[in-house]
C-alpha cells in the first residue's frame, strides 16, 4: 500500500450524472467538453477537507459507465483525453490524487472484440476473450450464448483464464497510470479469479510501485481476497450496513460487533470505509432518524479505514436506489455550475463533514486505528479508538433521554456536544444529551 493513503479522504464524483450527460450514447456522437464542470467543483472539495477525487466511470461505454466500449477512450459525453489530463492536473495541483474506475470483469455488447465476435462468428480473432457457446456452429452472423454479469446481458463477461485479456487489462491500467493518475477502483472484483488479479496487479504494481488499487468488494472474506489478490484494500460493506442498520434500529451491539470485525481487517489491509457511494441509497434517506446522521459521518471519520465521502453527501442530498431501470438516477443526480447555487438547508452538514475531516487529518494515526468498546447498551456507545500509544474517545447517545456514560481520562471535547466530569481521571464521565455525540480528547 503506498504511503500517501494514509492522508487520503476521497470525495468520489459519478462523472456522467454530475455532468448531467445523456444517459446514452448514440452513434457517431460529437465530443461534448464536460469536464470542465467537474474542474469547477476541485475547490470546494479542498475546502471541504478530501485529498483525494474518487471518480467513476469516465470511458466509452454505451449507457451508464459500466458496459465499456473502449477503456483507451474517454467517454464523449464527458469530453475526451486532454479533457481529462487537464482534470488530472488541476486535481494534482490542488494536492488532490486522482482514483479511476476501472470495469475489466465484463465489457458492454459494443465492445469491438465482441462485435467481431457476433460479425466474424467463432473463428472472429478475439473469440477466446469471452466464455461462449454455439448452438448453431459459430457461423457468421450467429449470436453465441455468452457468460454475463449477475443475469445482464448488455454486460458480457470476460474469460480471465485467456492471456490476452490479462495482457489487455494490464496496458489499460498501466496507459492511464503513466498519465496521471494515482489509483484504480476495480469494479466486481469478486466475480474476477483471484489468480487473474495476481498475475495482473503484480505486473502493474512493478512498472507503478506507488499506485492504490482498490477493489470493489460486497460479501465474503475481505482478507483473504486482499492476501490472494495483491489489492491494497477492498470495499467495507460490512461496516456500512452495520451503521445505517445499528443506528435505525438503535441497536448499537451490532455496530459493537462489525466493529470488532473491522479491527480484525486492521491487521491485514486497511478497508475503504463509506456511509454512501453511487450504488446505495443516500445516508440522509436511509437513516429513519436524521437526528443520527451525525453519528453516521462520526464513525466513518474517527474510526480506522480511508474514508470516502459520496459527492452531494456531504450536503446532505437525498435519493433512493430503486431496483428498476434508471433505478440510480436519484443517486447520480447532475450538480449544479457551482458549490454556489447549492440550496442552503445542506451547508451545515457541509460544516460538520469539514469539522470531523480536519479532526481526521489532525490524527492522521486514524487511519489504522482499533477500536475497543468502553460502554454498550442498545443506545448508548463510548469507544476507544486507538493505535497503541495514542487515542480518542467516541461517544455516542441515540435515546430520547439524556445520558451520562464512563469516559475514563477524557480531558476535553474535541469534537460534538459533551460536558466532561472529573476530566483527566480514570473516573472522567461524559454528559450528552439526547441524540447527541462526541468526540474526546484523553
């Protein structure tokens, strides 16, 4: 893992919704410059505290990002390849690294080697790129059955047990790594082999020894598929559920437990810890009580990981994922021309993202940092999170009542609403008031 991750807190942007891009591209469509737009938004991210820019997909591909035409081009709904090294530059010169989505378990039906597949039939030169089947003896013009992602036909999957496509996956990342940017999400990393990310990974690590690649990770064990694969960390989908889940239902023993899980990712990889991001439902309309989205963005930035903040959370926005057919557009929403003409009712929220990242950055120790519980009751938590010789306390109140909860050594507040009683003792006892939190200096 490089050592820049350390200070990293990315703000991850979903180009083609920011940009309010057409949901798809037609044939032979013009190169519209929308980068630019996004280029306007690189201050406020600075401000808001994020060292780093998060970007989904921004390469030709026929819908939404994800079903790939050509990884080597930049979507012309967004704008082309000076569009975005000029994005890159004034990201890097704002001290902002710069993260790509890169899609290399499927391909969209677009794709040039799987049109020639559907043109050329079974003898078609990159045949051996897809896992096929021909009913009909392959003959141009017939259309094989082909592996696809998770049942979407418009997603064809690619056989990783064929070279050329780990050739190809490798020049890919390696081309825009050479120009610019710092890292690689990699979508559906657990529907790739794990042997596949080995051999792959190994080789680009070798030419860019300081690149982040982060893998896109729901169920199994995170660890093992960091040990086998050489990622760096995968996705904390464990801990995101666990805190919009703890804090609806206040049951806060499960947070407690994914909490003892995520100590024990500590000790192999240091996980991407989010409340939000471009497939789930906002924060701010997932949590019942919005009372308690404070506590949400408390425990992702106070507790170990390297944080990401899904663009527009931090002001707040609401949308809901619907399982349908432009099921996303509410999470992907277009962003206004600039930070000034967002409504005024999302700053707060704004201020309270700047005040735990400045906390965060602060102790930059954060990053790998344990947690231990103090106190738990189903609405009341106090935390100590630490890295052996330094600490906070996190405290935490979801009842209606006010609540009074150990906090031994707890000298002041560093962040959140508290009153500290014997402060500095081992007896210290903190006072918060109800749905309120905090966060201690010991």
């Amino acid at each position: 893992m490089p050592d820049w991750i350390e200070h990293t807190i990315w703000w991850q942007v979903f180009p083609l919704g920011f940009v309010g891009a057409e949901p798809e591209t037609a044939a032979g469509a013009r190169v519209v410059h929308r980068l630019g737009h996004l280029q306007a938004w690189l201050d406020y991210a600075v401000e808001l505290g994020a060292t780093g820019l998060a970007l989904g997909p921004v390469f030709a591909a026929s819908t939404h990002g994800y079903d790939t035409v050509d990884p080597f081009r930049v979507d012309p709904r967004l704008g082309d390849e000076a569009d975005l090294v000029a994005l890159i530059e004034a990201a890097h010169a704002r001290g902002l690294r710069v993260l790509l989505d890169g899609v290399f378990n499927h391909v969209g039906r677009a794709h040039p080697a799987f049109q020639e597949v559907l043109q050329q039939g079974e003898r078609a030169p990159r045949a051996g790129w897809f896992k096929l089947s021909w009913p009909h003896g392959g003959h141009p013009g017939a259309e094989p059955d082909y592996a696809c992602f998770e049942g979407h036909r418009q997603l064809v999957t690619l056989n990783h047990d064929a070279p050329p496509v780990a050739d190809y996956v490798v020049s890919v990342m390696t081309h825009w790594l050479a120009r610019g940017v710092d890292g690689w999400r990699l979508d559906a990393a657990y529907a790739v082999p794990r042997r596949f990310w080995a051999d792959v990974l190994g080789r680009v690590r070798s030419a860019h020894p300081d690149a982040y690649l982060l893998g896109e990770v729901i169920h199994g064990d995170y660890a093992a598929l960091v040990r086998d694969t050489g990622l760096d960390a995968v996705t904390q989908y464990e801990l995101w559920k666990a805190i919009w889940s703890a804090l609806n239902d206040r049951n806060l023993f499960e947070l407690a437990h994914a909490l003892d899980r995520h100590n024990a990712f500590l000790d192999t990889f240091v996980p991407l810890t989010f409340v939000g991001n471009h497939d789930v439902t906002r924060i701010a309309s997932r949590l019942v009580d919005e009372r308690h989205l404070p506590h949400a963005l408390a425990i992702l930035l106070v507790c170990g990981g390297t944080p990401s903040i899904y663009a527009g959370d931090e002001q707040a926005f609401r949308g809901l994922k619907e399982d349908r057919i432009g099921g996303d557009d509410a999470i992907r929403p277009v962003f206004p021309d600039t930070p000034a003409d967002l409504a005024p009712f999302g700053w707060p929220i704004y201020r309270l993202h700047q005040t735990l990242i400045a906390l965060r950055r602060r102790h930059a120790w954060l990053h790998r940092a344990r947690t231990r519980t103090l106190h738990l009751t189903n609405t009341q938590l106090v935390l100590s999170v630490g890295d052996g010789t330094r600490r906070l306390l996190l405290a935490l109140n979801l009842a209606e009542d006010a609540a009074v909860v150990p906090a031994p050594d707890a000298r002041s507040v560093e962040a959140g609403e508290a009153v500290v009683t014997d402060a500095g003792t081992r007896d210290a006892r903190a006072s918060l008031g109800p749905h309120r939190w905090a966060v201690l200096a010991v």
